[in-house]
C-alpha cells in the first residue's frame, strides 16, 4: 500500500526516528501505526515510550482547588506569545473557576455555563476575534476528595504544566512535593500494580521479540531467559510509575520510601502539559505569523 507524507510525519514525531526509518516501518506493517512504532523500537531505531509526549502545540493549564474539589483545565492557541496574552490569562482563569463551581461533565456543558460577559462559548469567540488566533478549550478534569484526603497542587512556568495529586496521610508540604514530582517526572500509573494487563502483556510480547532476536540469549537456559524477560518488563515501567521514580528532590531515594517516611499514600494524580499529544502545526506558521504582523 501506498505511504503517505502525513502518515511519516506523525510516526517521526512519535518515536524520533528518521524519515526514511518511518517510511520503510510503516511499508512493513502495511500503514499500521501502532505496530510501526513496535517494529521500530525492535529494530532499536526508536524509544517510543520516551517521545510520545512531545509537545505540538501551544497554549496554558490551570490547577484549581476549592474544599474537597480541584480541577486542572487546559486552553490551546496557536503560537507561544499569544499564550502569555493577558486576556487569554483572564479568560482561562474564567474557566477555570467556571469548572471548578459547576463541575460539568463534558466540554459541551463548560462552553454553556454563563458567566456576567457571556457563555464560555462566547468568551471564546470573543477572544478569538480580538487576540487574532484559534483559542479553544480543550479539556479539563473535576477531581474530588473526601475530608480526609489531601490535595497537592502545582503549575509550572505559569501554566506549561500543571499537576494535582490527591493523598492519604502525610501534610499539606508532602502532598505539594508530591504533585511537583508528578509535574516534574510524568508518571503514567501510581504503580506497576495499576497498568492495566493487557498493557504489561503488549510490552511482554515486544521484549520477547527483541530477545528472540539478540544472539547472546540464543544460549541461554529458558529459567534465566524468563527472569531477564520479568526484569525487561519491570525496568520499562519503571519510568512509568510514581512509586518506582526517583525522588526529584533526592535521586538517591524512591519516591515509596518517601511516602513511606511521610506516612503518606497517593490515592490518584493528574498532570495536564499544554499541547501534549497534539500534532505540531507547520514549522514557518510562526513566520507567517510575525511577517503578518510587521506587514
């Protein structure tokens, strides 16, 4: 099957690998996305696991918590110095607080809350015509505690990223270390006990297969062969999860024994980073940009 540019340029800002890398796996795994990145990180070519959080766009989150609610809302625009424009600024704080106030359910319910200027939908229209750009609302989160939990929050470079850890135990000092740890060192799961199996199975698989490849297991006894396969799999999520991760403050400690010390738990998490997952714009957009602006 034919190969399109589109579908090369979204496999290289996935996995990193060259051009001519992508093309040939995509030409073996007939277009299959998913499977061009395993055939990829077999052939040692790509680290896909690193480089699916590429940023693509641009644009700011918010982190939020009144009581036992917080919520983490991120608005997109199309270039960086639109994002540092103040009334962007004061329309995510709007919506920020009109999440955190109304807790709707979708995206549809937060551009229909009305507020003293208009819907949400009509601020951001509004924004839209005056700033000169795209804005949008692209997602949010409502997170709720009970009295006895602690929310931990932090937003970083005013709002790249912003994170929100609910805990068990420890203060509110461990649960803000907590959420700067989840802002600074990505975790997917609180720990490996949470990825889903059919996640760890996919990766299990793919080990095999690398293995299966590497001349120096071929003589290895089958007992050794499934422990280094156990210790492969472990060592991939380890990034993953926030238990297994490195303390930021202490590379020296776990972020378990941390909480251990703390008498802390991490009951749940979520980090938002502004246009992460979405596909880059065109490299010369900002040029044409600024050149609209000078002419």
């Amino acid at each position: 099957m034919a190969i399109s540019a589109k579908q090369v340029k979204e496999l290289r800002e996935k996995t990193g690998a060259g051009m001519m890398d992508c093309k040939k796996a995509l030409t073996e795994c007939d277009g299959d996305l998913d499977k061009a990145v395993d055939w990829l990180r077999e052939k040692g070519i790509s680290k896909a696991a690193k480089k699916e959080g590429r940023i693509a766009a641009e644009g700011l989150t918010r982190v939020a918590v009144d009581g036992n609610i917080g919520v983490v809302v991120e608005v997109n625009s199309e270039t960086d110095f639109v994002s540092k424009n103040d009334q962007l600024l004061t329309l995510l704080d709007t919506i920020t607080n009109a999440v955190l106030n109304n807790k709707p359910a979708n995206n549809e319910e937060v551009l229909a809350i009305s507020t003293p200027n208009g819907t949400i939908e009509e601020l951001i229209t509004n924004a839209t015509a005056t700033i000169g750009e795209k804005i949008t609302l692209r997602r949010f989160v409502v997170v709720e505690k009970t009295d006895e939990e602690i929310f931990g929050s932090y937003m970083h470079m005013g709002g790249t990223i912003s994170a929100l850890v609910v805990m068990k135990g420890g203060n509110d000092e461990v649960a803000k270390e907590m959420a700067m740890q989840v802002a600074s060192m990505n975790p997917t799961y609180i720990s490996q006990k949470d990825v889903p199996a059919e996640v760890v199975e996919h990766e299990r698989a793919l080990q095999q297969q690398i293995m299966a490849a590497d001349p120096a297991m071929a003589s290895k006894p089958e007992k050794v062969l499934a422990g280094i396969l156990n210790g492969k799999v472990s060592k991939h999520f380890k990034d993953q999860c926030l238990m297994d991760q490195e303390y930021f403050k202490d590379p020296k400690e776990k972020v378990a024994n941390f909480l251990k010390a703390n008498k802390a738990e991490v009951v749940t998490f979520v980090r938002f980073q502004a246009g992460e997952g979405i596909e880059k714009r065109e490299e010369n957009f900002a040029e044409e940009v600024m050149a609209q602006i000078k002419g």
